[in-house]
C-alpha cells in the first residue's frame, strides 16, 4: 500500500526532498546560540584576553630589558608627580595660607582693638569676626571695613554713656585707657570729642560721674603757672620728671590731670606788706646861691591787717574789701605788665581733682606744675595772642 503524501501542486518540484535534507543537516550540526557568540565576541573579554597576555608571564613572555623600562617608566611618574604636588604644597599652597593666616590674625587684632570694652559683646562684633574668619583670600579681608562701624557704634555707645554719668554741674569724666588721664568736662565739650574723633581714639575713652574732692596744695610761683591763675582757672597738671627704674628723670609729654579747677588762692602774708617811699628832689639855682627842695612821699600798710581793721569796724568793711579785691592776682598782674616781681612766692591753691588723684597730688607736690590750657586762657592771654597773631 503506498501511503506517500500527494505533491502539493503549488509547490516546485524536488521542495520537499530539499526541505527534509535541511532538517536533518540541522540535527546533526546545531547552531550556535546567539547569546554566547556574542559573549565570545564582547569587548571586555577581548581586553581582559589582553591584560592576561600583557601581566601573566606564564601566558605571554617579556623580556628583562622590556620590563624593566616599563617599570622605570612606572617609577618616573610617581617620582614626578611626587615633584609637582610637593613644589604646589610648598610654593603656591602653604605660602598663601600663610597669608591668609596672618592677614586673619591682623584683622581680628584690629577688631579687638576696636570693639573691646563696653562694645565687646555688640551684635556688629559677631558679624564681623565671621566674615573675617569666612574670608577665603587676604584681599577678601582687607576689604572688609571695621573702622567706619565701629565709630558708629562707639559714638552712640558714648552718648548714652554721658547722659547716665553727669553730676549736678552738668559735667562728666572721660577716663583714658592705660594713660591714667582722666579730664573733667562740661557736657557740651564731652559731646565734642565725641563727634570730632573716631573709634581709634574712643575706644579708649569712658565716661563716668565725676567723684572729686578739694586738695590744698603749697606750690611756688613757677608751679602757679606763674601765680597768673586765678580763681575760676581751669588747670592742667603735669609732673615736672617721673622716676624711672633707672632713677633718670624723663619729662611727662601729656597731663596727668587735666580739667581741674582753681577754687582758691592765697599767697603768703609777707607780700601784703607795703612800705613804700616817693621822693622827688629838685634843685634851683640862683646866681651864687642854690635852693634845693625835696618832695617826698610814703606808704605804708599791710593788706592783711587792714582786711582784720575793717572786720572789727576800723574801716568801713565794703569800700576795704572793694579795693583790695583780687590783691594777689592784681599784683601778679601788675608785675607780668612791668617784667618784674617777686619769684619767691609762695602759693597755697585748693584744687578740685578727682578722688584718686589725691595721693598722687599730695605725694608729688614738689613736681607738678599748674598749666593754663590755652582753651580756656584768660582774657590777658586772649589779648595777648591775638595781638601776636593779627598781622599774620
């Protein structure tokens, strides 16, 4: 029995035989998987393939000379990467830290300067010592600007200062730092250096209410400023040597009271002791005969004992005290306008000076010598230097 298949008659002739050789020569040699052709052919197994040829001496052998250059080719570039990184560290990288480090160091020694006592914990402060330390270049921190705020901030610290530190006379103490200077004041000139100075000078200021007392002190002529002060005078008083430790005497540049007020003044008894004598001759001549006459004139008196008459109703009280008011300072007067005078007088002054002032008074009474700020000059010495200087 044939039980062959019909031929399909759409198909050519010899299809089927071709169709079923192509079969079986796939059963017998298989395709290969696409997957793994292409893991054989993959691009990292190549360059693994490589590395394995080009590092396993077992796979692949080099020569000694080969080797050896690739080695020192290897040593040459760590040797001079080593070279450049040490020279950047230590050319480029350490020097500008070093400046930046010593520009930070002298920017905030600035700010401390300048923010320190009552203004050391201001908000300003803060902010400033950030961007300091922030900075990240010296020209970063030299353009940061303490100066300009820190005179602000000073100037209203200062202001408050002086309302809350007046005494009943409207004044106030500025006390310098480190200077052992203390100036007493009138509100008015205390708001004048306020606003004539910046924070350079009044962050070494502060103000406090004046605690002062009255010091008799016995002084000579010279030490009187020249017994031209008066009552009223406001005073400087300056030390004519320090002692060193060296025992050499150095002359003091800056007062070491300054604003001190003249209460009184009196000087020793024995210049109110007047015996004076006017005598004017003149002689006449007639033929053989001359007629001399004389007129002579004296005074004596003693202003004090006088001051004693009129207290116990000897003389008329008022018209005594009217005429020798001021004696002393009209007769040192006197004496500046004639160039002449008595320099061995003795003054005994009361001085107002702060409280702990007075043991340096009292211990140096024989070196301080009384100063007229020219300031606060009487009006003789007003006239005088105005007259000097009018042509000029």
């Amino acid at each position: 029995m044939n039980n062959k298949k019909p031929r399909d008659p759409l198909y050519p002739r010899g299809f089927e035989e071709t169709h079923e050789l192509k079969e079986q020569f796939s059963q017998e040699f298989p395709k290969p998987n696409k997957k793994q052709e292409d893991d054989e052919l993959s691009p990292l197994k190549k360059l693994n393939h490589k590395l394995g040829i080009y590092l396993s001496p077992k796979t692949t052998d080099i020569s000694d000379d080969e080797q050896k250059r690739k080695i020192g080719v290897i040593i040459t570039t760590i040797i001079i990467l080593t070279l450049i990184i040490s020279a950047y560290y230590f050319i480029i990288y350490e020097p500008s830290q070093e400046q930046l480090s010593l520009a930070k160091t002298t920017k905030l020694n600035e700010l401390h300067d300048l923010y320190s006592g009552g203004l050391i914990t201001s908000p300003n402060a803060m902010i400033l010592e950030n961007k300091i330390n922030e900075a990240r270049s010296p020209g970063e921190i030299e353009a940061i600007n303490i100066m300009t705020p820190a005179t602000k901030d000073w100037k209203e610290h200062h202001k408050k200062s002086i309302n809350l530190n007046q005494d009943k006379y409207n004044r106030t103490m500025a006390v310098y730092e480190n200077e052992s200077k203390n100036i007493i004041m009138s509100y008015s000139e205390a708001m004048q250096l306020i606003s004539e100075n910046d924070a350079t000078i009044l962050s070494k200021i502060k103000f406090e209410k004046p605690d002062t007392v009255s010091v008799p002190i016995l002084v000579s002529r010279l030490q009187a400023g020249a017994g031209l002060v008066k009552v009223g005078s406001v005073v400087d008083i300056y030390s004519k040597s320090n002692l060193t430790d060296e025992d050499t005497s150095t002359n003091s540049t800056s007062p070491e009271i300054s604003g001190c007020t003249v209460l009184s003044i009196m000087r020793y008894e024995d210049n109110g002791e007047i015996d004076s004598e006017y005598s004017k001759s003149k002689m006449k001549i007639k033929g053989n005969s001359t007629y001399p006459s004389e007129n002579t004139k004296s005074f004596k008196s003693d202003v004090l004992e006088m001051i004693k008459g009129a207290i116990v109703n000897g003389y008329d009280e008022n018209e005594t005290f009217e005429m020798l008011k001021s004696y002393g300072v009209k007769l040192s007067n006197y004496e500046r306008q004639i160039n002449l005078g008595d320099l061995d007088a003795q003054y005994m002054l009361l001085i107002e000076t702060p409280q702990d002032k007075v043991n340096y008074l009292l211990n140096n009474m024989d070196n301080i010598v009384l100063t007229i700020p020219t300031s606060d000059a009487p009006d003789w010495m007003v006239n005088e230097i105005s007259s000097t200087y009018q042509n000029y």
